[in-house]
C-alpha cells in the first residue's frame, strides 16, 4: 500500500512542472511533499519495527546496515536522478523511480516475514518514553544530522550552477556524504555492539558535523 501511494504521488510531482507560475504551484508543491513525506514515515516506521522484532540480539548492527541501504540511496539517487533527466528531462526519474516503488512493494508482500499480531503485550506509557532523556536526546541527534544533509542538498546544486556543469557531474557530487554514510554506519553498529559508549560516539560524531 506504501509504495501504491508513494507511485502516485511520485506521478504527481512528475506532473509539477505543469502547475500554474506561482501560488498554485508552490501550494501543490507543498501538498505533494508532505503527503510524500507521511508515506515515508510510514515506510521507515514499519521497517524499524519488523527489523527490531525479526533480529533481537542485532538491533545496532542490522539497523546500521539499513542506515547503509540509505546511503546507498544518496549515492545512486542523484548520480541516475541526474543522467535521466539529462536524457529525457523532468519526467523520467519520477516515473522510473515510481516503478521501483511498485517492483519494491511486490518483493516486500512476497519475501517479507509475517509478523505475529496475534499476542498482546502490555504497552508502556508513550508520555514517559517522550520525555526520557535519552529519547530526547536521540531525537535532537537525528534531527540535527538530517538537517546538515537536507540543508547540503538544498544549497550545494545553486552553488554549482555557477561552473556551468552537466547533471550527471553534479549529481555526481552528491555522491560523497552518501558513500561515507554508507561505509560508517555498519562500522558504527558493531562498535556499538561491542560496548563502545553510544553516548560517547553521538558527542564526537556531532562535533564533526558542527565542524563541518
């Protein structure tokens, strides 16, 4: 169901550029990005979850491995983003990308484990898991590290322009903070399963990316 609605809306903003010069665009613009973005939290909520039940006695590793699926994803994303739309413009990466979601949807209902609902647990206060210290602590870290990517991804390809460069070379560019993204995060598990301070390593790896 997931990807059924992430394709739609993907096929919508293929459709954008067509949208009316200014408040109806923005507005639609708006729209679609934030239904995209339930989907996502939906998506990523549900992979956590079944990760954590199906792997117990692995959650950092396994979790990090995921952590590196998505870097992974900021590595091809802009490279292949970047070549389609330098060999038939703004509509072929939505549509590829909507395929995917659909191709990704059949494998997740086929290979997926299924999951017992069927015993209930006893549900712990959601207030008090909130206000933890660590939760808001791990909340302010997330955020903040996701900051520093959305505001690069914002702000690096308007800099760029100025050097006149082809799509795929600056998509290509982006590969970076993908890749090492993606080469630390299993690293980043195992040292966490092997008892290395988490607390320690969220200090330090934030201060890299305020140095940043």
């Amino acid at each position: 169901m997931y990807c059924f609605w992430m394709n739609l809306f993907q096929t919508t903003f293929s459709l954008l550029d067509r949208a009316p010069d200014g408040m109806p665009f923005i507005v639609l613009a708006f729209l679609v990005r934030i239904f995209e973005g339930i989907g996502a939290a939906a998506f990523l909520t549900a992979s956590y979850s079944i990760t954590g039940a199906e792997f117990p006695s692995r959650v950092a590793f396994i979790f990090a491995l995921l952590e590196t699926a998505f870097g992974l994803g900021l590595i091809l994303g802009p490279t292949v983003g970047g070549a389609l739309y330098q060999l038939d413009g703004y509509l072929l990466p939505f549509v590829v990308l909507g395929s995917f979601l659909i191709l990704g949807g059949i494998i997740a209902i086929v290979c997926l484990p299924k999951q017992n609902n069927g015993t209930k647990q006893k549900s712990g206060s959601l207030m008090a898991f909130l206000m933890d210290k660590s939760t808001i602590l791990d909340a302010l870290a997330t955020a903040t590290s996701l900051n520093f990517i959305g505001f690069n991804a914002a702000t690096f390809e308007p800099h760029l322009r100025q050097f006149g460069l082809t799509p795929v070379v600056t998509g290509c560019l982006f590969i970076l903070t993908g890749a090492v993204y993606a080469l630390t995060s299993p690293i980043m598990g195992r040292l966490c399963e092997k008892g290395v301070s988490i607390l320690f390593l969220m200090i330090v790896l934030l201060i890299l990316i305020h140095d940043h």
